[in-house]
C-alpha cells in the first residue's frame, strides 16, 4: 500500500466523498436513471446538481488535502484508488437496465 493510500484509508474526507458519492447513486436510482443517462442525464433535478457539486468540491479538496500532506501522486493515481471504493457504491446501487426516463426535448424547434 502506498503510503497516500494509507492516509486516504485513515482521513474523514474520504468518507464524505463516498458518502456523497452513494448519495449521488441514489439520487439517479430514484430517478430511474440507467448508466447510459449518465453520460447524458435526460434530466437534473436540483438534489442531483446539489449532489453533483459537492462530490467534485469534495474530491479536490480531498486531492489538495494528499498534496498538502506532501504525498507526491498525481489526480490519476489518486482517482486510481478511488475507482475500485466507487465501483463498491455501483455495484450496491444498481440503475435501470435502459432507464425509465423520456427525454425532454431541450431544443429550441419552430
């Protein structure tokens, strides 16, 4: 284990970002979203942007907090040894198969 690895083990940040995280899950499971409406969310409610600035404010807080510390990793490394504690969180949250949420026509047709 790498020594940031360790750190990140062992501080409160990384709780709330996950916790954020499993929130933010939730938030599309309520709303029917499949993994593909990820890319392109036919809809944002305001709990799903609230969530979704958090988690980013969160995580490079938490990024900055390991650099602080001294820790030479990069955001990819970082985001590394995150990957596998968010897959945990998607795998206990599962979406729709295709969803269940029409898209709303967001253009501007005559």
């Amino acid at each position: 284990m790498k020594p940031f690895e360790k750190f990140l083990n062992d501080t409160l940040g990384t709780k709330e970002l996950l916790e954020t995280y499993l929130e933010l899950r939730q938030e599309f499971q309520r709303l029917g979203f499949s993994e593909n409406d990820l890319e392109n969310p036919p809809t944002y409610s305001p709990m799903m942007m609230r969530l979704f600035h958090k988690f980013g404010d969160t995580q490079k807080a938490l990024f900055n907090q390991v650099k602080d510390y001294g820790f030479d990793v990069t955001f990819t490394e970082f985001m590394s040894y995150m990957k596998p504690l968010m897959d945990k969180i998607n795998e206990l949250t599962p979406l729709e198969k295709n969803g269940n949420i029409k898209r709303r026509n967001q253009r501007d047709e005559d």
